[in-house]
C-alpha cells in the first residue's frame, strides 16, 4: 500500500498541464522484469549459517563444536513488474512519458539438518526465504517508426528511471523434530535497504489502436544502472537464546565500519569471514500495455 501510494503521488504531480494541449493516453502495463543481482542470486544465496555450539558429553564435561549448515536458495527468477503510466502526443512523431511502478522476487529452498541445541542434538527442517523489492518513478521520450493508417504503431522509447525504497527480506525457519527440543520453532530474520538508483531504459514496441480510444501493446526493453547499489541499514531479529548455547554466524551482517551489508563466506573459517554486497540492477523487461486515450 505505502508503494503505491507513493507513486500515485509522483505521477499525479506530473506535468499535466500538457493534457489541455495534447492528446493524452493513460495506460496500466504487467510484464516481467529479471535484474541481474549477481552478488544476491550467486554469493549471498549461497551463504550458510554457521557457529560454535555448546555439546554435553557427560554430565558436566562440555565440548564446543564448530557448524555449518547450508540450505542454498535458488537462483531469483523473473518477478512481476506493474504500474502506471501516462503519455502526451506532442506531434505524430514524438511523445512525452511518464510513469511509475513496483517490482518483486521471491526464491525459496528446504533442507534438513541437525544442530545442537542447549548441548542435545536434535534434527530439524529449515525453510528459506528471501523477499526483495523496488519502487521505480521514470519520465522520457517515446518516437513512433512507423505509424500505419490501419492503427498500427512500432516506436522506440527512452526514460530515465529513478528505482527508490529498495527493500530486502530473508527469513530462515527451523522447526526442531527430534531430541529434546522437538517441535521447537526458532527463526531469523534478516532485512536492510538501499538508496536510489538512477537508470537509462532504452526499448522497442508495437501498439495497436482498436479504436480512437483503447490500444494494447507489448514492449521489451533493458535497463542500465549508473553504478552498482549497496545494501544499508541491516536488521536482524534473531529467535535463538544465550540459553541455547550457540553462537551463531548469519548468512549477512552489517559491516561495523561502513555501514554496508556483508554475506557469509560459503565456506568460512571464523565469524569474520563477510565480503560486501554490491548489487545490481540491470536486466530487460517485457510489458504489456493496456491504454485509454482522452
């Protein structure tokens, strides 16, 4: 709700006064959108949780052990990109757009493990789930190639984006199914955010006009980021206790000098073994455009 309050705001303080001169088109567009996310999809996905856990030998003879569990997430697939946008004929050739819109991807894995909880071994199912989103708000130029007397346009359009309230999301879920913490359920749940990102999206489409009033088209498109982002603002909320013995090392944390968000190495020989997280964004998008003209 908040996503989409915000870019109604931003469309509706558009400069509408073009419409009392030009002809003016409002449309709704759904497609699909795949950003790239190279440190997400292949390096943070692959982060395990790791630690050193408390184990009871016999009664009061402790041992430490270190773990590693690994319950890699799948690479994210394309998500749904949808929104709004509003376009002004400024002659036969040249339009003027503008726009906003949100897009999503979720990916998901199950795996079994072990783990020792409070010194007792106990198996337990892991569910993962990683969340990220984003707002974009974009304005620019659309020129028609041809332009048949049967209604039919082919154009090429170029914006400039500005992607905004990026918000990343990962929770992982064990439920403990034996020993003596079966039907325990622990969870950690990990969120940060980013900045704005400034984006050039150059594309082709076609439209076709079934009448003065409505169109439909489909477009594909690519988008290229000015520079790479980095996640801030880390948050974790973690289910696990000082009484259950275990001192854990997520799959991310917040770099203590920077601010930025690191991952867990794959493999890791401490709890200092965290790279940074430098996504990002480029990628192509295929839409299609449902349209009313006034």
């Amino acid at each position: 709700m908040r996503r989409l309050f915000i870019i109604v705001v931003l469309l509706l303080n558009s400069p509408l006064a073009l419409a009392a001169e030009n002809k003016l088109m409002v449309g709704t567009y759904i497609g699909l959108h795949r950003p790239a996310l190279e440190d997400l999809s292949e390096k943070e996905f692959r982060s395990p949780v790791g630690g050193i856990a408390d184990i009871i030998v016999d009664a009061g003879d402790n041992r430490q052990e270190n773990f590693i569990f690994n319950n890699p997430l799948p690479n994210l697939g394309v998500g749904v990109n949808a929104g709004l946008e509003f376009l002004w004929e400024l002659s036969d050739k040249y339009s003027f757009i503008v726009g906003g819109g949100t897009w999503e991807s979720t990916a998901r894995s199950l795996a079994y493990g072990s783990l020792y909880l409070q010194g007792q071994a106990g198996d337990f199912v892991n569910e993962r789930t990683a969340k990220i989103s984003f707002n974009e708000f974009y304005f620019g130029l659309r020129y028609n190639l041809i332009r048949s007397p049967k209604n039919f346009k082919a154009y090429y359009r170029l914006t400039l984006n500005e992607v905004f309230d990026i918000d990343y999301r990962e929770d992982l879920i064990f439920l403990f199914t034996s020993g003596d913490a079966e039907g325990v359920k622990k969870s950690i749940i990990l969120e940060s955010q980013a900045t704005g990102l400034l984006m050039i999206q150059p594309g082709f489409g076609v439209d076709y006009s079934f009448n003065d009033l409505v169109s439909v088209g489909i477009d594909a498109s690519y988008v290229i980021g000015t520079r790479r982002v980095t996640l801030r603002d880390g948050k974790s909320k973690v289910d696990f206790l000082d009484t259950d013995n275990l001192s854990l090392w997520l799959p991310q944390r917040v770099d203590p000098v920077s601010g930025d968000l690191q991952y867990l190495s794959q493999y890791p020989v401490d709890n200092q073994d965290y790279s940074t997280m430098r996504l990002s964004f480029d990628g192509w998008k295929l839409l299609m455009r449902f349209n009313v003209s006034f």
